[in-house]
C-alpha cells in the first residue's frame, strides 16, 4: 500500500548523485579556468595596434 524506500539505499544513491555532481562542476571549473588561462596567455602575445605584446621586453 505505501511504497517504503530502504533508507540506506536512498543515502547511498543521494551520496552518488552528489559526488557525480560535484565531479561535474569540478571538471567544469577547471576547463573554464584553462580557457581564462589561455585567452590570458593569447593576450600578452598578440601585438596590438602599436606592435606592443603587453610583455614587458
């Protein structure tokens, strides 16, 4: 009649769910800040529009 749910599978799924989630967010934090990393790096070489790289020479 009542759909009882075993407590300790709930625990372990809910415990699943959130080291999945918070390897997700993990891996995307770490791509965004490659990314930063890189425009940074790009930057600093590109010549802008007096032919300085932004490096100090």
């Amino acid at each position: 009649m009542t759909d009882r749910r075993d407590p300790k599978h709930s625990a372990d799924s809910r415990e699943e769910r959130l080291r999945q989630a918070l390897r997700a967010n993990l891996a995307r934090r770490k791509a965004q800040a490659r990314a930063r990393a890189a425009v940074e790096n790009n930057d600093k070489t590109i010549p802008d529009a007096d032919g300085e790289t932004g490096k100090d020479s």
